[in-house]
C-alpha cells in the first residue's frame, strides 16, 4: 500500500512538472491567442494604438485578401462542390446571426 502511494505521488508530481513545462513555452508559433483579428495572427496591431481610419484600412485589406481567396477557390470547385459550399456558407452565415442575436438579447437586458 505504501508502495502504491508513493507511485501515485511520483505520477502527480510528474503531471505538474510537465505541465509546468509545457506551459513556460507559451502558445504555439504565430499564434498568439485568440483569432488573430485583422492582420491575422502574428501581426502585433494592437499595440500600434492605430487611428480608427487605420483601424478600417487595415479591415478592408483583410476583407480583400479573404474574398479573393474565397473566389480562387470557388473557381477550382465542381458545380455540385460550389453548391455545397454555399450552402456550407449560407448555414454558417445563418448560426453567427442566431449568435449576435442571443449576445444582443442578453446584452440589453
């Protein structure tokens, strides 16, 4: 029984080592935390203290990138590919309304 009780410490003792470790390394490489926002993830804008112009500059860039992007690869998709994608599209489109419209619910409470 002893035995066991100090192999069980052994192993809790490990378990916060390890995670002590894994946890001093910080999160993986380009990311650092959360979505990224615009400029995506690494770009470092917050602390730029940007004007709200540069703010929407910065935006509109982003919008750009992301609907050539989507349209690149809209155009290499097979008719019955593009149509599930829009649909794909139009659902996910439809669950962040229902989400704003519960934070706006809540919020105005």
């Amino acid at each position: 029984m002893n035995r066991f009780r100090v192999m069980v410490a052994v192993a809790v003792v490990q378990l916060f080592v390890v995670g002590s470790v894994a946890f001093a390394q910080g999160p993986p490489a380009g990311r650092r935390g959360g979505s990224g926002g615009p400029g995506g993830p690494g770009l470092a804008l917050r602390g730029l203290e940007l004007s709200d112009v540069q703010r929407q500059q910065v935006r509109d860039i982003v919008q750009r990138h992301r609907d050539g992007v989507r349209d690149e690869i809209f155009a290499l998709l097979t008719p019955e590919q593009l149509a599930k994608a829009k649909q794909l599209e139009a659902d996910r489109e439809a669950r962040m309304k229902q989400r704003l419209d519960r934070f706006e619910r809540r919020r105005s409470r």
